[in-house]
C-alpha cells in the first residue's frame, strides 16, 4: 500500500470488526482482496475509475465490464463509496 489510506472500522454481528475498503482511493491490490472480486476485476474497476471519475453508488459499479448487479451488491458489503474530496 502507497500512502495512508482511510479505513473505516464498522461494528458487525460476525466479526468484532469489518474493514470496509474506499473504492474511489484503493488500488487495484486493496480492491482485490474483496471477496470475489480478483486481480482482473480490481484492474476493471480501477481503470473506470481514473477514466470517468468517482463511483458514487454501488449501482455505478455496473458499469464496469464484468460486473453485473449482483457483484455490484457483493462488492458493496465490503466497500466504502465516498468522492475525493470528503
């Protein structure tokens, strides 16, 4: 990891505590270790991402090849959507 990143730190019922990782910053590495998610998706995401700026929703994650509304829904139980300049 490059940089100090934003974790946030969020109270589950199944573990004593769940790391959420912030789409819009994360590198490719940090999305990859969601489950399901893998290198080649990470990339995906990623390279959406600088092309056409900030996902503001999970529904925006649809719009990346390969990731269908169901994944979408799986990578948002780990993920953080936030815009740069929160």
């Amino acid at each position: 990891m490059t940089g100090a990143q934003d974790i946030t730190l969020v109270a589950g019922s199944e573990a004593a505590y769940e790391l959420k990782v912030d789409i819009n910053s994360a590198t490719w590495q940090e999305i990859a270790l969601i489950p399901g998610v893998g290198q080649k998706r990470a990339q995906a995401i990623v390279a959406y991402r600088e092309k056409n700026g900030p996902f503001r929703s999970a529904e925006d994650l649809t719009r990346v090849s390969g990731v269908g509304r169901e994944t979408a829904a799986d990578i948002a139980r780990y993920a953080r959507l936030r815009e740069a300049s929160d």
